[in-house]
C-alpha cells in the first residue's frame, strides 16, 4: 500500500504558500467579519472591534498599526464592525456601531498605516447621529467623489432599514434623501446586507427578512431618491422558489448586468442561489435557468455570503453550507453562464471544515492571480486562500485527511481509504499534467472507503483528489 502527496495543486485547493497550509490563524484578533484587498497585495480585515493588515502570506503586518492592528472603539468601549475599503490614496474606511448608549453608527479612516485621519468627523470617526435609539451598520460603498454610502437599519423602528451618507470630511451629507438619510421601508424585520455602485452612480442594495420572501434588489439615484424606471420604483423582488429567498451580496459585471448572491428555500432544502438581472431589472434568461442559477451540492443548507469576478467573467461564491449536523465553510464557482463549474474542487464545490465550531466565508476577494482569499467567519480570526486553476510549482499539496490507495499498481480494481469515520464527499482523477479525467466508475462506497474501477485510463500516473469531512485528501497512483 502506498501513500504520496501530489504534486499539483488543483483549482478549490488550500493555498500552502499561503499561512499554515493555506488557512492564517490570528488568535489575538476578534472573528473576521469582511475582507479587501489592497492594489500592493496586502489584505485588509475587520472584525468585531479591530481593523487589521496582514501580507499577501498572510502575516501580519508590523507597519500597520501596533503589530498589524487597530483598535476600533469611538468612544473607548466596545465597537462591532460591518464592512471595510480602500480608497484609491491608501486611505482605509470602515463602518460599524458602537453602544454607547444603543448602538450608533458611525464611519472610521484611517491611513494607510493605521493612523487615524484627525481631518475625518472627530479624531477619525463620523457617527451618523439621527432621530433613533440603535442603528446598526451592514455595508458601505464610497463613491467617485470620496463621498461614503452605509446602508443599515434601525433596531429602535423594527429593523427599518436606512442608508446614509457621510462626505469627504466625515460630515452626513444632509443632500442626500431626507436630511442626508434614506428609508428605503418595504416592512418590518428587514436587513439590507450589501450594497454596491452602479457606474452611473446609481446605489443597489439586497438584503432579505425572515419567513416568507421573495430576493429583494432596490436602486436609488445618486441624490438617495428611488429610480421609478427601475422595477416598481426602485424595487425588485424575485421569486426564486416561493418561501424565503434572501440577498447577501451584489456583483455587476461590465455590461451592467447585475448579480444578487445569497439562498433560496425548497422544501427542506436551502440552496446557493444567484439571480441576474438585466441594467432595466429584468431577469436576464441567458443566466443559469431563466436568469436564476441554484446549486445545493447534495447539502440540505446553504447559503451564499458574498461573491466575486474572476478575470475570465466565472462567479467565486462563499458562504457555508450544512454537513453532518454542522455549519462549514463552503466555496462553489459558476461560469460566466451561471452553470456550476466542475473542474472547480469536486464537482464545482470545495468545504473546508478547520474549526470545531460553526465557521463560513463572511466574506471574499479576488487577487490580480486569481487565488481567493477569504474572510472566515467563527473563531479565532482566520484568513484562508485557495488556488483557482492547477499550480505546478507546488511542489508537495499538504492535506488535512490522510488517503491511501491499494492495490498500487493497478491495472482494473482501486481501492481507496481515507482516516476512520471521515465521510467521502466527492473526489476526483487527474493525469500527470492537471487534467481531469472522466473515465472512473464508483463501483461502491461508505463513509471511509470507496471501491473504483479505472481499467479504462490509460497506462500513466495519476492523481486522486479526495473532498472529505476534514478537508481535501491526494494520493497518487500508477495504472499499468
């Protein structure tokens, strides 16, 4: 019997050049709540009261900050924070609330080394201080001009959502709505989770309430009024299986297409779902099944928590997904069509579980290279990247399951075996050269063995690639 690891790393697999194995663990921190990238590679976090810089290997990085990070606490207790950019002069925007007393919202920049920005709102911080008891913040946008779109809701009016808007110094900008402020109010116990820019300036937000509900898309204008030439003034809800469709994130793709990420409800079954409307709100029926593309992957729940564009026009989502009686770290891509794309992990599918505790990708960006770095919500703080096409200068793939092959050779008959009571999820065969193979039959499995016959691949080394429980798992063999 013989176990080796491979020597490819596959599109979907842990970066080892990256952290430990491809996951950064930064114990110290609070749990990661967003994450961006900077244009020199360095990634930018935020998490229940930090603001933290880390390297494009995932450490820490000592110039930023005291070791990397700043504390976040406007008025010196305890701050939550929701969303985090960088603007385009190095300067780094985060939005979040502090309790005192209630929650309020409020905007913090900083400078590109972590110094507060003494020429924004008070010592760096601008509170979006209205007529309500609580505001929580959710997500945030600056637009073109420096001014910076939050968009949150009011725990005091039954979670009504609002969004306000600050201008370059901090100050809300009393143009925008009613008094700098928009209640975009479609019912009680609704959260509006994500936003994004339209490149004519035009603001898109999605978000979602609990129990019955179709995906919800709002636009308003520049000035914070609703675009009546957009669905029933501003407002698009799509019915993607009738019962609890909710919108966690917002793409929009160079046509000016626009893309709601986030879960659909069927039966027992809550599924990935991405809809795809057209710039006028329609759905765009090129996209998926009639402009909606949903993919469980065989698990009773999941859900999509952000996305983004790889280079090619494909769609990298993340959020989690339920195996095994909890709540794991999950990552599917979609071509550009909105079909799953399978040469990505398994089946287009990858699940990380590397906590003991519930954990899922709060939220994800895209480098110049294409590897995805992901913000992994559960403690501790926790960054992980994944290579998204084969890498041939990895020279050894480290996995977290154990997997062993027999016979090895083979010529017909391949049995494989992976670490005691680790359920098999999926898996897959690749020639010396990265590519995947089709011609294996699963002849029969259980949780921790699998049984294939491969007599129709032709004399050569292979690799399998094994998604279990733990993790991904890669053992070569020999077909003679």
């Amino acid at each position: 019997m013989l176990s080796a690891p491979a020597t490819l790393g596959q599109a979907g697999d842990l970066d080892p050049a990256f952290g430990t194995g491809g996951v950064a663990t930064h114990p110290q921190i609070p749990t990661c709540v967003a994450v961006t990238l900077q244009p020199d590679g360095k990634i930018v976090s935020v998490g229940s009261g930090s603001l933290s810089r880390f390297l494009s290997n995932g450490e820490l990085d000592s110039t930023f900050g005291s070791g990397g990070i700043v504390t976040v606490a406007p008025t010196g207790i305890y701050a939550s924070l929701a969303d985090v950019v960088v603007q385009a002069n190095g300067d780094i925007v985060c939005i979040g609330q502090s309790s005192a007393p209630g929650y309020r919202l409020f905007a913090f920049r900083v400078h590109s080394d972590g110094s507060n920005d003494t020429g924004f709102g008070i010592n760096g911080y601008a509170a979006a201080d209205i007529d309500s008891i609580s505001l929580v913040a959710e997500a945030m946008a600056i637009e073109q001009s420096g001014n910076i779109i939050a968009f949150g809701w009011e725990d005091s009016w039954g979670n009504r959502p609002l969004a306000v808007r600050f201008d370059t110094q901090g100050v809300l900008d009393l143009t925008f709505g009613v008094l700098g402020v928009v209640h975009p109010f479609v019912g009680t116990q609704h959260h509006w989770n994500a936003m994004a820019l339209y490149p004519d300036g035009d603001i898109l937000a999605t978000g979602g309430i609990s129990g019955p509900s179709d995906l919800p898309l709002l636009k308003i204008r520049s000035d914070g009024s609703f675009d009546p030439a957009f669905g029933n003034n501003g407002m698009i809800f799509t019915d993607v299986f009738g019962y609890e469709d909710q919108g966690a994130c917002i793409l929009v793709d160079d046509l000016g297409r626009i893309l709601v990420g986030g879960r659909t409800r069927n039966g027992d079954t809550t599924s990935y779902a991405i809809v795809r409307h057209l710039s006028n709100g329609s759905l765009d029926a090129s996209f998926g099944n009639n402009g909606v593309a949903v993919a469980s992957f065989g698990n009773p729940n999941n859900a999509i928590y952000d996305m983004a564009f790889l280079s090619d026009g494909r769609i990298v989502a993340g959020g989690f997904s339920l195996y095994d009686g909890e709540l794991d770290l999950s990552l599917a891509r979609f071509t550009s069509d909105g079909l799953v794309d399978s040469t990505f992990g398994i089946n287009g599918f990858v699940l990380t579980d590397l906590n003991p505790a519930s954990s899922a990708a709060a939220d994800l960006a895209v480098q110049p290279d294409g590897r995805i770095v992901t913000g992994v919500y559960g403690l501790p703080h926790s960054l992980h990247r994944y290579l998204t096409s084969p890498d041939v200068s990895i020279a050894e793939m480290p996995t977290s399951a154990r997997a062993q092959v027999s016979p090895n050779p083979t010529n017909n008959m391949l049995t494989l075996t992976v670490g005691s009571a680790i359920d098999i999820m999926g898996l897959r065969v690749v020639d010396a050269t990265g590519k995947q193979v089709p011609t294996v039959a699963v002849i029969s499995s259980n949780h921790d063995e699998l049984m294939m016959d491969v007599s129709g691949l032709v004399v050569g080394m292979y690799t399998l690639r094994v998604q279990t429980k733990s993790g991904m798992a890669s053992v070569r063999f020999v077909k003679y």
